[in-house]
C-alpha cells in the first residue's frame, strides 16, 4: 500500500504506507477514497507548516472500509463501510464540558494534527466513525465530510423553506451550501467571478450572479423586490465578499460566515445596527450533520457525482497540488488510494 507525505514547500513524496496495528478503542480502515480540499491545498502551499509534523499524511474527506479492529471496540464489524469525522476533541477544555468539542480548544484534527487519509491504509479512534449504506458508491461516500460541513452551515444558518439565500463563493463548500439550502427548500443564488465555477453551479440547476458583470447589489435587490434575502452565506473569504454581504441581506436577517480569511476583513458595522442583522460563524460539523449528510448523499436527491471532475491515483496527488495551486478548472478531485 501506498501513502502520500507532505515534507514542507510544496514537498509531497508517495511512498510505502506505514500500517498502524490499532490499539484499544481503534480501527484500522482500508481507505477507498480520500478528496483533496482547501485546507490540503493550504498545507501544500506551507500555509499550516507551524501545525504539521512532517514527514505527514494529510487527508481527511475519506470513505472505507474496516479492516481489522483493537480491543474495547464495540457495535463495528470487519466490512463495515465508513467515513471518519476527523475530530478527537480534548473532553475538558470550557467548549468540550459546554457540549461543544467540535470546536475544542485543543482540538486534533485528524489529517492536520496527526496523520490523515491520503494513504492506503489508516487507523483511527473507533469514535470517529460513522457508518455508510452498503450500497453506498465509495467514490460518492468521500464527500460526506464536505457535505457535512454544508449541513453544519445550513443548519445553523436557520434556513426553512421560502427563504431566499445569497451563497458568496462557489467553490465546492459553495456550491454544496446551495444545494444543501435549495433542499431546505430556500431560493438560492450563487456569487462567483470564476467562469468554470459559474458554468458548473448552472449545471447543478442553480441561478448564478457574476458581481463582476453586474450590481450584485441591485440584482438581490430586484429578485427580492427590495427587501433583501433571509440569510447570507460568505463562503469566498475574500475582502469584497465580506464588504458586500451586509448590503444583500433584509432586515434582520442573517449572515452566516463559512469562509476562513488570510487576514481580518473590513465589515461594515453599521449596516448590523441599521438592519438589527445577525452572524452566526460556522466551523466544520457535529455528529448529527454527518448523519445528515450521509443520508442526503444517499437519497439521490442532490447532483452530486457532478462535483467530481477527476479520478487519480495517489501517485499523481503531487501534480494534482501543483494543478490546483495554478488554478486549474476543478472541483472536486478525489485520489483512489487503492489505484495504480
């Protein structure tokens, strides 16, 4: 079996797995798919070296299969399909004991702060687990994690039905955002300037604005007949997305920020008491959206084979990184652990 390894400075060298036996409370998965995503692009770039131990595995939107199980793991079976919800939460700090070890102030997130999916083989505390339909494509299975991360946002964002929602960005947290509301049964519109990402969001069935073609502002203000939308989500991370997303939504509405930026933005604090607006940050999930996100990626309900643009061996995962750096057209690109 084969893993990738991040060595720092856009280093990354495939080489033997390194197969861990499991210990007490562990499983060891055979990984079927693991996506490359923001955070692993980060890292390539040395963004996050300060975090990583290197020579590191990273990776961590997986699906697989349990191969072998450690002592004191119960209700889990050798064939059982699965992904991991990368988060081993401390269970003291203050947002642990508060019911919150999603955002656990020492927080290992697996993938990033210990080793991660990008390998043909991968062990893992057995809590982390969440089980898969039988039947369910692995390929497929490996956006459960970003989807989950969509479902997080969607639901803390309040989103009900006949609601009209605003998705800045659309990339695929973007784009997985919209669809996610537009099952809540929300009208949405996506903000993009990417011409790939625009065409992709339309053959996903969604209404798209170029804010670089037109007023974004008066485009939300004729589709809402001037009251604003419901609910903002900021999923681009970039300084005009955060200037623009108080003027798009109505009063008291909601502005939910998704996106992670490189430096603090400017916000327009006045349109939050104007408005009597409210934000709400969201960071990655809890266990219930995983399961929703499970259940959504099975239903069939969602396009979401669409997102997946490439199939590649973890062989070529190095050139994949360089592609993606460059900005090439790509989605989501998943890396078959398991292929030659």
């Amino acid at each position: 079996m084969k893993a990738a390894y991040y060595g720092g400075d856009r280093e990354v060298r495939v080489g033997e797995c390194k197969i861990q036996a499991p210990g007490s409370g562990e499983v060891r998965i055979e990984v079927a798919y693991c996506g490359v995503c923001g955070t692993d692009l980060h890292i390539y770039m040395g963004h996050m070296d300060g975090r990583i131990d290197m020579p590191q595995v990273i990776g961590h939107e997986m699906s697989g299969k349990i191969v072998e199980m450690g002592t004191d793991v119960t209700g889990w079976a050798i064939g059982d399909s699965v992904v991991v919800r990368p988060l081993d939460a401390c269970g003291q700090c203050a947002a642990c004991n508060a019911g919150n070890g999603h955002v656990c102030q020492k927080l290992n997130f697996i993938g990033i702060d210990s080793p991660g999916a990008f390998q043909g083989s991968w062990t893992v505390p057995a809590y982390t687990l969440h089980r898969l339909p039988d039947d369910m494509p692995m390929d497929l299975a490996a956006l459960v994690e970003p989807m989950a991360v969509a479902c997080h946002d969607v639901r803390l964002g309040e989103v009900v039905s006949g609601e009209k929602a605003v998705v800045i960005g659309g990339g695929p947290i973007g784009l997985l955002n919209a669809l996610v509301a537009r099952h809540a049964g929300a009208e949405v519109r996506v903000a993009e300037v990417n011409e790939y990402r625009l065409q992709m969001a339309r053959s996903l069935g969604l209404e798209t604005v170029n804010p670089r073609k037109e007023d974004f502002v008066a485009h939300v203000e004729a589709w809402t007949e001037g009251g604003g939308a419901d609910v903002v989500f900021e999923v681009s991370g970039s300084q005009a997305g955060a200037e623009v997303m108080t003027k798009l939504a109505k009063v008291r509405g909601r502005i939910v920020v998704v996106a992670i930026f490189a430096e603090p933005p400017k916000i327009d604090l006045f349109q939050f008491f104007w408005r009597e607006l409210k934000m709400c940050g969201v960071r990655v999930y809890e266990p219930e959206d995983y399961d929703r996100a499970i259940e959504l990626t099975a239903s069939g309900e969602l396009p979401l084979e669409k997102l997946i643009t490439e199939r590649l061996s973890l062989d070529e995962l190095p050139d994949a990184f360089a592609r993606l750096e460059a900005g090439t057209d790509a989605v989501k690109i998943l890396i078959d652990t398991q292929g030659e």
